[in-house]
C-alpha cells in the first residue's frame, strides 16, 4: 500500500491472515477534537481489519513501577485483562508494565502463537506509548505500519516529529500510513 | 539457616525486607493427602512471612500458548489478575503466560519494584511449574530457596530428583531447605 | 518420527526447513565414555541436520550473574560468539547469561529471523542446562524433541528423572526420541 | 543536580556506588563538528564518571534481525563483545539485537548483577538508539539522565524533539542535563 518511507510491507504482500492491528491506550489519553477524530479513525480501522481476517489486539501501557512507589504502584494490574467478544472491542488484550506494550505481559507470545507479523499501530499517545510500542516490535521482527490518522498526540509538534523519527534511514522502525490507504489496501 | 547444600540465603543474612515467597499454582493440581498437607504448609509459611514483614506473590503458571491453537488458548489470560488484601491471600498476584512464572508477565517488575532478591519457592508441582519458576528466578540473579515440605510433587521419585537437581554442584539453582527451618529463623 | 509421548512434531509435519538443532555446551561439561559418546552422536545428528536444511546452533550456557560476584564474573561474556562457516561447526552461536540458553542473549531473535519453530535439543548437561533451555523453549512456542543418546548426563538417575518430567501429562516441555529415529526420519 | 523537568535522581541522592553511564554506539554514527564535539563530552563524562566510582557500559545498538534477511544478517552477532580493561575505554560491553540497548543482550543482567540503578545516557543517536535505550531502562525501573551534549543526533530539529518526549508529563522517561552540570556534581 501507499505508504512512506516504502510501500508497506516491506515484502509487498498484505495478506490479513498474518495481519493484527495493536489499539494502545494510556491512562490519561489526551481529549479535544484531534484526539476524538483519531479514535473513530482506529475504530473503523479496526472493524475493517476484523472483517479482513485480522486481529485486533487492546493494549493498555502505563507508568512503570518504580522502587519509591512500592505496593500501591502495582494496583492497576489488578485491572481485569479480557478477551472481549463482541461488536467495535478488541479480540485480545494485553496490560504492559510500562509504555512499550510488549513489557512485562503477554502481548508477544499472543501475537506469535496466532501467527500475526504485520502489526498495525493505533491509538495514544502517538509519541509516547505508541512510539515506544512500535520501536520495540520492529526489535523483535514484527514488520509494522503507523496509521498516522488513527494515533492521537500528547503534542502535535512532538507527534510530527515522532513520524518523522520512523521515516529515517528508509524506515528505521517500520513505515507511516494513513487509515484511508489501509482500507483502500483491505477492502 | 539451616538448609542444603549450603546456608542460604547465600551472604548469609535473612534480611526479611529483602524476602518474598512464591506461591506457585498450576491448572491442575495434584490431590491427595500429601499435595493437602504441602499446601498447608505452604499457607502457614506464607503467614510468617507476611507477618516478618516479607512478601507473597501468588504465582500462577500455565502451559504455553501453543500456535495451534490459537486464538481459543488464549483465553484464560482473561481471567483477572488481582491485588488481595487479606487474611491468608497474597498480596500480590502473577499470572504467566508458560511453566515459568516469570514468563510473559510482570513479575519480575514486582518483585524488583518492592526490592525482593530474596526468595522462597513453594506451591506446585515441585518438578514442573515450581522447578521452572526456581530456575528462571536464578538465572535473573535471585537468591532461591526451595522448600520441600510446601510443594506438592506430581510424581513423588521425580519430586525427589528435582531436589537432588536444585543441590547439584554446590547448588547450581539455590538451595533446598524445610519450612520449620525457615519459620524458626523468621521468629 | 517415533518418540514418546507422542510422535514429533506435534502437528506430524518435519520440515527441515522449519529444523534446528541447539547445541547445548556448558563450563564443566562431564567426561567418562558415555559422555564422550554422547558428544559423537550429537556432532552427527548435527551434521544430517545441516545436510538436510536444518540449521545448527552452538548454545553456551553459563551460571548466572550474582551480585556478590561483581564484574569480575562477568568476564565470560569478553569471549567471542562466533558464526562458524564450516566443517562440524555450527553455523551460529549464543552465549547466555544463565542455564537457561534463550536468557540475556538473542537465540529466540536468531531462530525466529531464520524461521525455525522445530527444536531439537543436544549437549550437556541434560538435568541442568539442556532442561532449562527446553522448558524455556517450550513456553516460548517452540515445539522441541530432547535426543536422548546426544544429551550427556551429569548424574545418570537424575538424567532419567529430568526425561520422565519431558513426558509427563502428555509431553508437557515436548518429546524425547533417539537420534537414530531422527535420521531415518531425516534421510 | 539541575536537570529539567526535576532534579535528577528522583529521590535526590547521586551516589557513584549505584551510578553507571551507558555509551550508545550504532553501526552508522553521525559526522561533522558537532556529533565530535558530542562524542569528547562523552568521554568526559565517562573517565569522571570512572573515578567517581561509576561504571562505563558500551551499549551497541544495531536494526534488528529481519525473517527476509536470513542468515547473513546475524552475522554482526560474531564481532566480539569485550571486557576492555584501560585508558578511556568501557568497563563493560552489550551488545544489542536491535535498536534498544536492552533487547537480545545481557545489559540487564549486568547492571542488576553491579549494582547500578541510576543511569546517564550518552552516544548516538538521541532520537533513535539512546531514546528506544532509555524508554526501555526506565520501563525495567532504572531512574535515566539523558546527557544532551554528550548526544549526537541524526537530525537536529528530531533531537529536540526527542529531549522534550522525555519532559513531558514531569519527565515520563526520565530527566535532561548537561554534562557540565553533572561534572559539578560528581567532583
């Protein structure tokens, strides 16, 4: 698909059987109008990657645990994870223990045992979670797409520079997209 | 304290601000009177701990996600993890995604945010999920005591030869020591 | 092929292309004649495996770091990992920073990039480090056959005891066969 | 000691005994005046943080291995990794399997294993492999000063950004300071 800085996948075949799209979220995700716009935008992209045969995949970064914190800091894994089932929710979800969505939880062995390598990014904040998620599965071989109209931006000159960061040296963390393209590519 | 093949823990001082017990459960676990009494002690010895001033983690292993599979075995990481607040329940709770229980989940993030390198193995079964557990908590640079008489085995010659295994070459993965050697040192 | 408690793989398929072998080496490898002829029988297992497509691994697993023991201890990480080119050498090499062969190193980035989900696993110890590297290897997803007759033992019962645990509950880390069952699979 | 958007280390004591400074390195190292004006501040800091009775870790950063590269491209795997013993040299060396500093390599293991939980950030390049290396120390719970003058970037307006990702939310990812300031406060 069209895509910078190289038509995405790298390999050139977009098959959604090998297809997740990773919605991050964080604990005080930004508000206002962008940031309400880029949620719908991850919401149709991922009714559309279900539709196709992909996975949909909730992950949920957070603040690392810090030694001062103690206890009380480990709470929020008390959240329930859940394996929702139905209408625009995710099919899996994975609760990280930092702002790389793969730290401390399951979110690669899910990714690997349902056989998915294409990794769609969406959600918030763009240059914070999202960007640490996408950093740390192009390291572990993932081949991975930013839907840049999907993510929200904790700052919008900050959020065009994070884009900019994985556009380097012919992609040095994956390729930039816009969710249009994508439903182009899937429909 | 007294335990095999040496004192443990190793520098010598059982510092109870340092220790935290494993409470190792699988999906099925072995019955019986001795998998009861193990377990009895291993709730006894938990209590002790806590009140020392140490931590409980339970521990929850399981088999791995097999790519087979899919998306079905993924299920029980839907069931929720959860911050117990009392009586005879531990204070925190990990739930794996394999045999070792610090796969695919935060705990060695908990255990280094409450500054535990202490720790005590209990639960079940010594030869499979403990043994696991006890194993990767060594090779993360963990100082591990096994106690025998607070795991269940699943096959009591194979429980036996997992201790030997624990002893080898001066303690190759830690020590193995029983929980009225520990409780009297916690006193 | 025959194994028990199941014929390996799992899903009945033996791709070579899917092949690797992890030979497993430790600090203090045993000596004696069994041990020796478990070296020879590896180096030949190794060698149909690389005739055939498979690909063949040098694991070196070591004891873990320990705090006490400084950057001293640290020093056998100065020696080179090499990728061997030819004769019975491997073709690639990892160097653990524990018993386990997949922890403090990039095995299971090696292996994934070169496609390999079929592991069989060969060296020494079987109890101690060969066993850590497989149950590790098995919560990762890998599907893993130990060869009994390439595996040294540093204590004989022991070494049957840590194959009883491979099978138990249907193959709970895997499959154990004979490397003569193997290469009549492979040839 | 000043620092933005706090004053580094979080809970205010800089004790040498826990401090470590990690040397960034990537395959291809930005030219010009300004990446050699950055890479002398960073010997600096390394011999002062030296004396002061810190460690100096060379951390060298790498793309990830690809499944489409094959075997080749592991083949940096075979470069030594060194225990260098003198001059401005590095105490220690990691080396990667990936942009992060910390992924498919014993880094972790060693400073745990030294001691060290508080670490300064230098080397190339800020916006790529020391900010993927700093994300994900302070995921693993180490407490991170980025030392900007002893940075150089790929591209400077990117640098800038990178720094003000770190500030935002009352430093997510850590703190920023200059070198000068961190000499006053090691001497």
């Amino acid at each position: 698909m069209i895509s910078t800085p190289y038509p995405w996948p790298w390999h050139g075949s977009l098959d959604p059987r090998r297809l997740a799209i990773l919605a991050v979220t964080c604990p005080s995700p930004p508000g206002g109008p962008s940031a309400a716009a880029a949620g719908e935008v991850a919401g149709q992209v991922a009714g559309a990657v279900r539709k196709a045969g992909g996975l949909v995949v909730r992950v949920r970064v957070r603040p690392p645990l810090r030694p001062s914190a103690g206890l009380a800091a480990a709470a929020p894994f008390g959240d329930p994870p859940a394996v929702e089932d139905g209408g625009d929710a995710a099919d899996l979800e994975a609760r990280a223990a930092g702002w790389d969505g793969f730290h401390g939880c399951p979110l690669d062995e899910l990714l690997r045992a349902a056989g998915r390598d294409l990794l769609l990014l969406s959600g918030c904040c763009l240059e914070l979670g999202v960007h640490s998620t996408m950093r740390s599965a192009n390291d572990r071989g993932y081949e991975c797409l930013l839907l840049s109209d999907a993510c929200a931006v904790a700052d919008a000159s900050l959020g065009r520079a994070a884009l900019s960061m994985i556009e380097m040296s012919g992609g040095i963390f994956g390729a930039v997209g816009s969710s249009t393209a994508l439903l182009r590519e899937l429909s």
